[in-house]
C-alpha cells in the first residue's frame, strides 16, 4: 500500500479531514500521532518504525516492521511480525486476530483504534469529539473535561444543597515500574488502574486522569463517610489485583485524600487544594493508604 496518509512523527502531509465513505481506518488515541488517521487500503497494510511502512511509529518499542493488517477474505485481521514488544489488541496480547470495529490495537506505545467503513465521516468526527474529552491511554475523562465537569457538578451541590466528595488518587512508585519494566509495562499499569477505577465508579460519579499518574474522582451527593468508604474500597481492591504483565506480575498501591464540600471551600480550587494536601499526607505517612477531612 503506498496511497492515502501516513501517521508521521517528524514529517509528512497533514491529513485530510475526514476519512472517505466506505473505508476503514486506523485512528490514533495515544502516542506521537493522536488525532491523526489512516485508511486501511490494499490487501496489507504495514505498521513499524522504519520509514517505508504504511503506519509509521518513530517509537524505540517499536520493531522495523513490528505488525501488519491483511485482508482475508473480507475479513481484516492484525498480524504480529516478531515485534519485540507484542501486539496487543484490546489489551490482550495477540500473533494473528481479527479486527471489529472499536477495538483498540496497540503497539508500542501508541493506541489506535479500529474503525469499521460503515459511516466512516460520522464516525471520524465522533472520535475526534471523544479525543477532545478523554484520556487516550486510560479512557477515562481528561483533566480538561473532568475539571469542567467538577465545575457543573460543584455548582449544582451549592445550589441544591447537596453533599460532594472530591477523591485524589496517585500512584505509588509508577516510576520503579518504568525503570525496572519499562514505560510500556508502566502505560499498562495505569489502564489496568483506571479500568478497575472506572469499574468502581459509575454515573452519577465521575472519574477522570489529572496527572501523570493521578486520577480524580468526584462523587456528587456523597456525605464523608461514604466517600472514605468508598475511597478504602477502591484502595484495598487495587491493593490485591496486581497488574498480571507478560513476563511477571506487577504489585500496586495507590495512596488517596478525601475532601468533601463545605463552608470553609469556596470554590473548586479549594476543594481540589484540601484533596491534594490529605493526599501528601497519605504519602508522608507511608502511602498505600487513605487520609481524609
């Protein structure tokens, strides 16, 4: 395949707009090339570092040719090429599988997801808006949107009346996980966070990624007691469901401080302020542990 844009880290053609009717494409969430696209044309289409592949990822992790599409009998499948570093598909590490529409290929560091031809422009623009509010890497909220939201929702317990809990929550030792496994190793961790976080927390709750390794939840109409509960729970469940990587497990914990809204908290400044102090405290007094108002 040599027609139709390429993601390209240091040079390259601004993508078109849209993709075109009828076609499939490969859209890029996290990594050097979010936002960007790229159809999926021809029998193979190649994904590697090396300059000649049709996906080009300028990625350490990645190999010369580290995956390639092909088209089997209108079927498209994802196959591994011996890149050093695997391919995933939907976290679950794969040599050949086939592709249906949301799943999320990644490679190396990069995440793309795999968008059928059916209504290809809606489609498009709709992962454009999802990039715009979301984590690429966790797919939880982003600190933009999650801070806006926190916002609406603050605004709404002060006019109603109504009880807000704030919890902050930090990794402990992502960076000995980086430097003893590698940041792709490091990468999984923080989704494997996030998805039992987001697992925990549902609507009306809101769950976004603030930090490197922090993630915020916001929880409207919970009094202090229960969001402490709620935060110890969370704590304890990651506490004993280490990330289960490809050479060997990864033990994690996470430290978290609880505010709750009151006279004393002004606006959302303050509150995320006495969140991330009860947080320090967490970790002053050992981490993997919960310190609330």
């Amino acid at each position: 395949m040599t027609d139709g844009p390429k993601f390209r880290v240091l040079e390259g053609g601004t993508p078109p707009s849209s993709p075109g009717d009828g076609e499939p494409f490969l859209f890029a969430q996290h990594g050097d090339n979010v936002g960007r696209w790229v159809p999926i044309v021809g029998d193979r289409v190649t994904i590697g570092r090396s300059r000649s592949n049709d996906v080009v990822l300028l990625d350490e992790s990645v190999t010369r040719v580290h995956a390639s599409i092909i088209d089997r009998d209108g079927q498209l499948v994802i196959r591994d090429e011996g890149g050093t570093n695997g391919t995933f598909v939907n976290d679950r590490r794969v040599e050949e599988a086939p592709l249906s529409h949301g799943d999320l290929v990644r490679v190396g560091r990069s995440i793309m997801k795999f968008c059928s031809g059916e209504d290809s422009e809606r489609i498009y623009h709709e992962e454009i808006y999802r990039l715009a509010t979301t984590d690429g890497l966790t797919g939880v909220y982003n600190r933009r949107y999650f801070m806006d939201v926190a916002e609406r929702e603050l605004a709404r317990s002060r006019r109603d009346a109504l009880p807000l809990a704030l919890l902050m929550l930090d990794l402990d030792h992502l960076q000995r996980v980086n430097d003893r496994s590698g940041f792709t190793v490091g990468d999984h961790v923080l989704r494997h966070v996030a998805r039992l976080t987001r697992d925990r927390f549902v609507p009306p709750a809101v769950v976004g990624r603030v930090g490197g390794e922090a993630f915020a939840v916001m929880l409207p109409g919970a009094e202090l007691d229960a969001a402490r509960s709620a935060a110890e729970h969370l704590r304890a469940a990651i506490e004993d469901v280490p990330f289960a990587g490809e050479a060997r497990r990864v033990a994690v914990t996470v430290s978290v401080g609880v505010a709750t809204l009151g006279p004393e908290v002004a606006d959302l400044a303050a509150l995320v302020g006495r969140a991330e102090e009860h947080l320090g405290e967490a970790k002053r007094l050992g981490r993997n542990r919960v310190v609330s108002d």
